[in-house]
C-alpha cells in the first residue's frame, strides 16, 4: 500500500515539473517574433488602408473576410497576430495568411514584405493589389512552398524570377485578368516547377500552346488553366495522372481536342472543358472516371449521342453539357446517378420525351433542358416529395405539350419555374411554392385567368405569362403583396386592366412591366413605381389617356397603337425612347419637349399633330437617333439647325404640310442613313450635296415639288451607300442621272448567301419604308439590309435609257413609268437578275423587248389587251400581243399560262384596306407577276399573321394613299 502511494506521489511529481517545464517554455515562447520582422510587418500593415469591398469575392467562395491586420499592435509579439505563423525554434515569421483581409494599396518592389526571407506559406488572395505587379521580389523567398496571389487586382508581366522557386509545391496566380507571362515565361516555369502539386494560373494571359510535359507530372494534384489563352491542341494520347484530381481547361477558345482518355486509374474528381473547339463524339471510355464528380463541357463542339456508360459515374453531382450539338434522346441512365445536385443539356438537339429517371434524382438542385427539341408531355407520376430539394426548372424552348403537371405547382423549395416558348396547353394552376422567384410561362397555348396565388408569392421578382390567351379583369389591388416584383410582361395576352383602392403605392421596386396587345382601355391611372420604373410597354391596346405621366426614371414608354386623345404629352427627363405613334393626338408639339435632352428615339408619327414644328427640334439632344413624325399635319419649314457631331439616324417627315428648302445644315449629320422628305410641299432643287452622307441608305422626295435638272456631281463617288431612291411625283427634267446611277455600289454584286440577315434599325426600333408599286403604298416595316429600289417615275426626265443601269444587278425594283424616256429597252437589262418589280409604262419607248429581259427565269408574264400599252404604242415583241417585224418569238402556250397559274399561288391583300398587300409589276400594261419574291416573304410573310389578328380585333386606322 504504502509502496503504491510512494508510486503515485512520484508520478505527481513528475508530471508536475512537465507542466511547470511546459509553462516555462510556452511563456518564453511568446516573444520569439525577431524584432526587425515585427517592424517589417508593422511597416507593411501601414502601407495598406483597409477597404471591405476589397474581399467582396471572398463570400462567393464561402470564406469569411474581416482585416486581420487589425490585431497588429506595436509592442505585441507577431507571431500571436491574426494570419501570422512563426517557426517555434527560430521564432521567424514562416506563413503570412492575409487572404480576405480588406486590403486596398499597392505592393511596391521595396515593400517591406520582401524583408521575410524564411517565408514557407504566403497567401495574398482576394484583396485589392491595384496597380501592383508580381515583381522581382516574390523570386525572393527561396524557402517558398506555397503562395497564392489569386483574384487580387495583380496586373502585368509576371517576373520570371518566379519559375526560380524550386520548392514550391502550390501556385496559384489565378484571375488576376491584367497579368501575363512574358515570351516563354510560362514554360520556364513548367520546366522549372518540378515539386508542384497544385498549378493554378486562370484569367492570366499565358498565349501559348499546351505543355505537353504537364500531363508527365506524376505529382500533379490541381490543374487550372482556364482562360488564359492557350492554343494550338490538346494531346490525343491516354492521361497517365494518377494522382490528377481537377483539370480545368474552361474558356481557351483557341484550343482544340477531343475529349481526353483517362486510363481506369485516375483520380479525377473535376473536369472543366468548356471551351468552343474541343468537338467530337463522346468515348465510352469516359465511365472510367468514377471518381468524377463535376463535370463540365458546356459550350463546346461535341455532337453525337451522350454514350451509356455515362451511367457508370457515380459519384457525380454536377453535369453541365450545355450549349454543345448532342442529339438524340437523352438515355435514362439515372437510376445509377443518385448523387446528381445540377443537371445543364440546355441548347443542344435532343429529342425525344422527358427521361423518366430523373424522378429519381432526390438530391436534385437544378434541371436545365431548355433550347431542346424535347416533346411530349411532362411526366405527371413524379412524386414531389423526393424532389424536396429542387429549386431551378428550366424546360423553355422545346416542343413539351399538355397541362402543366400538378407536382410543379408543390415543389416546397421552387425558385424558379421557367416553362416558356413550348406548347403547353389548359389553365395555370395554383401554386403552392412560397419561395418562387421567377416565373415564365409565356409563349405557349394557356388560357384562363391569372391564378390568384400567384399574386401572393412575396418573394415573386419576375412574372413572364407574355403570348398566351389568357383572359379576365386584373385588379391593380390583387399586386399589393408583390412588393419584390422587378419584371412584369404579361403581353399578347386578353386581358384587361382596372384600377380600384389605393395601388399608387404598390410594386415599389417595379422596373420593366409590358402589357401591350391586351384588351386595356380607358384613362390609364395605375401610379405604380414612380421612383424605379424603366420600362413600360403599354402599345396595342385602347387606352384613351392618361391622369399623368409621373415616372420620374422611366427611359422606354412606349405607348404606341392605342387611342391616345387630347394634347402631346411631355414625357419625362429621363426618357431616351418615347413613341406613341398610331394615336388620334392632336395640337401642337410644345417646346418642352426639348426639355428631355436624353431622347434617342421620338417617334410622334400617324396621328392628328398640327402647327410648327419647333426650332429646337433638330438639336435639344446631342443623343437623339431617329425622329419620325410621318402622317401628321404640321405645316412650316423643317427644323434647320442640327447639332455638330450628332448621331441622327433617322429623320422621317413623311406625309405632312411642310415647304420651303431641304435643311443645307443636315450636311453635318454624317450618322444619317434614312431621309424621308416625301410627300410634303417642299420646293427646291435635287440635294446633290447629300451626296457627301457616308451612312445615307434611304432617300425619299417622292410627292413634293422638286424640279429642275439632277445633274452632275462633283464627288468622285456620290451616295455611296445608297440603295433605296424614291423621287416619284416631281418635277425632275432633263436626262436620267446617269453619274448618281453608277455611284451606287451597294446595288452591284450583293452575295446575298453570305450575307448576314438584319435589318435597319437598332434592337427595339426598327426602321420602316413606304414602297409603291403600280400606285399602290406598301410599308416594310422592317428593311432588309439587302434590299434595293429605285423609283424615278412621274417626272419629266427625257433621253434614253442608260445602258449602266443593267450593273444594278442587285435591285429588287426599278420604276421609270411616266416620264418621257425615248429609245430602246437596253439589252444590259438583263443583267438585273434580282429584280422582281420592273414598271417602265408610259414613256415613248420604241422597238422590241430585248430578249436578255424576257429570258430572265424569275418572271412570269400576263398580257393584257394593246390599249394598255399607251405611251410606249412604238414597243413590240414578246411577251405583248403586238408583234415585231419578222418577230418569230412563240407566244406562251395554254400549257404555260397554266403552268404559271399554279406557280403564282401566293395570297395578298391591300395595304389600308385590311391590313393586307396587292403585288404587281408593270411595263406599259404589261404585268410582270413573280413567283414568291425572296425579298417580299422575308420582310413582310412574317408579320402577316401579326397584322391579320391585330387587324381582326381593331380596324386598321390607317389607309392606303394612292398618287
């Protein structure tokens, strides 16, 4: 017993003198920071100011930013300082953490920080270094293991001195987007950095081909070359990297490959291949990767069909093959692929119907299918509940028809439902989700009203129910809960509007909201987001006025097509689009106006505005891109001062009672590219000095009281980029401008096949054009870029045709008609193999049609009886009735009048008088008739169905004019 206790009281001394030792030992530990690295750090920690925008990234990456260096105390021992580590026997600083430390400042190449030597782990990351370069000095600290400068506003050329770093097993430089490697810096650094295990160089300017003895580091644990300007292309031979766990190659569009093999021993838990030229099929060999846990080829060339042995990953949680050429249906390969989070095959060619696994996927995050050609029903059997987690759906954009199945509606954590531009049929049902965030529905075959649940979603910011056939009255008061509602489109729809209660108030945070083509009619009187509101598209409906207009930020008000009555309203200051055209507005345009300095666009055409137009007009805003005020009544001159170094576009004036001279001051707005003068009362000669306008693809006098003789010009090249010329209904004499008629180089040689397809204007106004044909007013509402006319007709030009005409070998019609033209048709005409509308009747044209013109195989030729050939009694020959001598040209047959009978099936109606249009083409009674004009279908068979429905439902205002 008592030998026991002696054993025990032992034992208590010995470890009593441990403790004791250890104390000692620990208190004389904590002074062990050198004095001249205490100072060196102090020096350092002044030379920065503290900013916390300067780590805003850090909360993307889930770390916690705070500025550590505001524990440095003058007097304290450094090695207890946040983000301070010393070597307990020498006491020298060996790690300096101060990532996410709200650094702002600049690292000069004297910093103190170069005073550490013995510095093993450096960490910089994620503060704001602007204006610092990574210099000679970072060479300096040869016991460097570690160091990561990554997203730290770091800029220029990289030292070399860095690849001199033998020891270092982790680099990361990443995303400091203003750096680069000089010439071959980064292959020194390949060459010499045998250690490393973690290479992270994204955002940096490498411009270089892969190092192909990367994939020979056996050691390398980390790979990330992302955006950083690689080229040339990645090996086709097998990855032997057993050790290899992330290769990020994500956005070296330049460098290209197929995908790589990995052999069956791998550790590759991430790939990133997002890069456009990385093509080919997908091989069977990719179910080697079953470590694979992200993988991400969104955005490349890859084609085929997505292999089954994809089934074989897994542990994957994130697959995104987004925006690539896969095709066929998607496999139902993921009963095996439990542990999926995130699901991207949106843009891509599948087929096929939804995969019923997916039901399975009880993990599920977010679903992107969108931009498919995926079909058939969405499956209703799923059951809701092991989709507990599944907050992002997006299905837009394929071929998915039926109801809307009801367990999309009881998602618990939904946020974002995006259905849109798909064919789904039957009501909107009541959703059940409080956390949703978006909605879009639109573009689809729903009918019925707007579900009252949705305006109780509070956490609501978009709502997108725009091209339906829903229906019923919206109470402004139902929005009162949707105070987070950003996003409003609710357009091509039935609906109509009232206003009860006090909802001035609501939607306070309000930006965009578009309800044109609805059935709103009376005074507008919903006040909502008076202080944020952007966008409002209130077009195509019946609304008669407004109480006010007192948005106070609103830049697009677009209130055209609508029953507008009473004064001009002065939109807003803020406002750089304002149109309400297509109204019954009447009286005056006040000078306030010019108060909205901001305008880009005014567009007051096709109502009832009278008076003078205000000098100011032409130069209140320096901004001001198209202002068309056609088909009003305003009588005066044309403002006559335009802005030096103005942006005008477009300048419309068409259709009202304005006189005196062309503007000589519109000679400085060098922007212009569409004039439209026509039918006013404007005298004067032809404007030979807009000849000088660089952009002018538009010139239209037609219908006013122009004279004299066209001329010469004494430009090289006048109106070179002309290609639409209307001066019809003048009094121009003399000779064709034959000089004017060579100049126009856009209407010669247009390889329409390569040519890309846009038309004139910008993104939300685009430019229109009124065309006659045979007396007729047809209006483009959009002008393809490739489209050519011109119209000389119904003046007093006299002479002979000018054989240069037929190099215009791009023009869809030419009108002479009516003016005193002599001679022959010249045989060059036949060179103009586009032209579908050619009117040269009543003129004093002799002899006999060339045949190079009646060869031309777009034309279809009806003959009319010889008292439709008055003016041009003197032409003779195919296809008229009236013969040449020793003329052995065939008349068309039975069969061929037949033949052209079906060819000529296309339906018109006239402008004015149904929303509709009439074709036809003339040559002194002769009607040339065209199959299916190229031009015609693509400018106007695409708003056919538009104007049909929105004629059904309104008669259309305006009629078609005829000279």
């Amino acid at each position: 017993m008592i030998s026991r206790l002696l054993l025990l009281y032992f034992l208590f001394l010995l470890l009593s003198s441990q403790i004791l030792s250890s104390s000692f030992s620990f208190s004389n530990s904590t002074k062990l920071c050198p004095h001249h690295q205490t100072l060196a750090l102090l020096h350092l920690k002044q030379s920065f100011s503290i900013n916390n925008s300067s780590s805003l990234d850090c909360h993307d990456v889930g770390v916690t930013s705070y500025p550590k260096t505001e524990s440095w105390k003058k007097g304290s021992d450094c090695c207890s300082w946040d983000g301070v580590t010393c070597d307990w026997v020498t006491g020298h600083v060996i790690e300096l953490d101060l990532s996410c430390s709200w650094l702002f400042g600049t690292i000069h190449s004297n910093t103190t920080l170069f005073l550490l030597p013995h510095i093993q782990r450096l960490n910089l990351a994620f503060n704001n270094f602007s204006g610092s370069s990574i210099s000679v000095g970072f060479g300096r600290f040869s016991s460097l293991t570690h160091l990561n400068l990554s997203d730290s506003g770091f800029s220029g050329l990289i030292s070399p001195e860095i690849s001199h770093l033998s020891n270092l097993v982790s680099l990361d430089l990443s995303w400091n987007s203003d750096t680069e490697f000089a010439p071959h810096g980064f292959n020194s650094l390949v060459q010499n950095l045998t250690k490393l295990q973690k290479l992270h160089l994204g955002g940096i300017s490498i411009s270089s081909v892969f190092p192909n003895s990367l994939l020979n580091r056996s050691s390398l644990i980390s790979l990330d070359l992302s955006s950083c300007g690689l080229h040339g292309r990645f090996p086709d031979h097998d990855i032997h990297l057993p050790k290899l766990e992330v290769l990020d190659l994500w956005r070296n569009d330049d460098l290209s490959g197929n995908f790589p093999r990995f052999n069956e021993n791998n550790s590759l838990t991430e790939l990133y291949l997002s890069s456009k030229n990385f093509s080919g099929e997908l091989p069977a060999s990719i179910g080697n990767l079953k470590s694979l846990q992200t993988l991400d080829l969104s955005n490349c060339e890859f084609s085929g069909s997505i292999p089954a042995s994809l089934e074989n990953l897994t542990q994957i949680t994130s697959l995104n093959l987004n925006g690539n050429h896969f095709s066929g249906k998607i496999p139902n390969i993921f009963n095996n692929l439990r542990n999926l989070i995130s699901i991207g095959l949106s843009n891509n060619h599948f087929s096929g119907q939804f995969p019923p696994s997916i039901g399975n996927l009880t993990n599920l995050y977010y679903l992107d299918f969108s931009y498919n050609q995926l079909e058939g029903v969405i499956p209703s059997h799923v059951n809701e509940f092991l989709f507990s987690s599944l907050s992002y759906v997006y299905l837009g954009y394929n071929l998915f028809n039926g109801i809307i199945p009801s367990w999309l509606y009881t998602l618990p954590s939904l946020v974002v439902l995006h259905l849109g531009h798909n064919k789904l049929t039957g009501h909107i049902g009541e959703f059940q989700c409080d956390s949703l965030e978006m909605i879009d529905l639109s573009m689809n075959e729903l009918h019925g009203p707007i579900p009252s649940s949705i305006f109780k979603l509070v956490n609501l910011r978009s709502l997108y129910l725009s091209s339906n056939n829903l229906s019923g009255i919206l109470e402004t008061s139902n929005f009162g809960k949707l105070r987070n509602l950003i996003n409003l489109y609710l357009s091509n729809n039935m609906l109509s509007l009232t206003t009860s209660g006090n909802s001035n108030c609501i939607l306070p945070k309000i930006e965009s909201i578009d309800l044109s083509n609805n059935k709103i009619s009376g005074v507008w009187s919903w006040n909502m987001g008076k202080d944020t509101l952007w966008y409002l598209n209130l077009s195509y409906n019946s609304i008669s006025g407004f109480e006010v207009l007192p948005w106070k930020n609103v830049g697009i008000l677009d209130l055209h097509s609508n029953l507008l009555q009473g004064a001009l309203p002065t939109p807003p200051n803020s406002t750089f689009f304002f149109s309400v055209s297509h109204n019954k507005l009447s009286g005056g345009i006040s000078p306030l106006i010019c108060k909205v300095s901001s305008i880009r666009v005014l567009d007051l055409s096709s109502n009832n505005l009278s008076g003078m137009l205000p000098h100011c007009l032409g130069n209140f805003s320096k901004d001001l891109s198209v202002l068309n005020l056609r088909r009003n009544r305003f009588h005066g001159t044309i403002p006559q001062s335009f802005l030096k170094g103005n942006v005008i576009r477009n300048l419309d004036f068409n259709d009202n009672r304005l006189e005196g001279l062309v503007p000589r001051s519109l000679i400085i707005c060098r922007k212009l590219e569409v004039l439209n003068l026509g039918n006013n009362k404007i005298n004067d000669t032809f404007p030979h000095w807009l000849g000088t306008l660089p952009e002018l693809q538009v010139l239209v006098l037609r219908s006013n009281s122009f004279h004299g003789h066209i001329g010469c010009s004494k430009l090289k090249s006048p109106f070179m980029s002309l290609r639409i010329i209307d001066l019809a209904h003048n009094d121009f004499e003399g000779d064709l401008p034959e000089m004017y008629l060579r100049s126009l180089k856009v209407t010669m040689n247009v390889d329409e096949d390569n040519m890309t397809r846009k038309y004139m204007g910008g993104n939300y106004y685009q430019d229109s054009v009124m065309v006659t044909i045979k007396g007729l007013e047809i209006e483009f509402v959009k002008i393809l870029n490739a489209f050519a006319t011109i119209d000389l007709s119904s003046n007093k030009f006299q002479g002979e045709i000018p054989q240069s005409i037929g190099n215009l070998n791009s023009l869809r019609g030419l009108n002479l008609s009516h003016n005193n033209l002599t001679g022959h048709i010249p045989s060059s005409f036949g060179n103009l193999k586009l032209l579908e509308s050619l009117d040269l009747s009543s003129n004093k044209l002799i002899g006999s049609i060339p045949q190079q013109l009646t060869s031309l195989i777009f034309l279809e030729f009806d003959t009319f009886g010889n008292d439709s050939y008055n003016g041009n009694s003197e032409l003779c020959g195919f296809p008229l009735s009236k013969k040449c001598i020793a003329d052995e040209t065939p008349e068309p047959s039975k069969e061929e009048d037949a033949e052209f009978e079906n060819k000529f099936d296309w339906k018109f109606m006239l402008v004015g008088y149904g929303c509709g249009l009439v074709y036809g083409l003339s040559l002194g009674g002769i009607i040339f008739l065209i199959g299916k004009p190229k031009w015609f279908v693509s400018i106007i068979e695409e708003n056919i169905h538009k104007k049909i429905k929105r004629c059904k439902r309104s008669t259309c205002r305006q009629g078609a004019r005829r000279n």
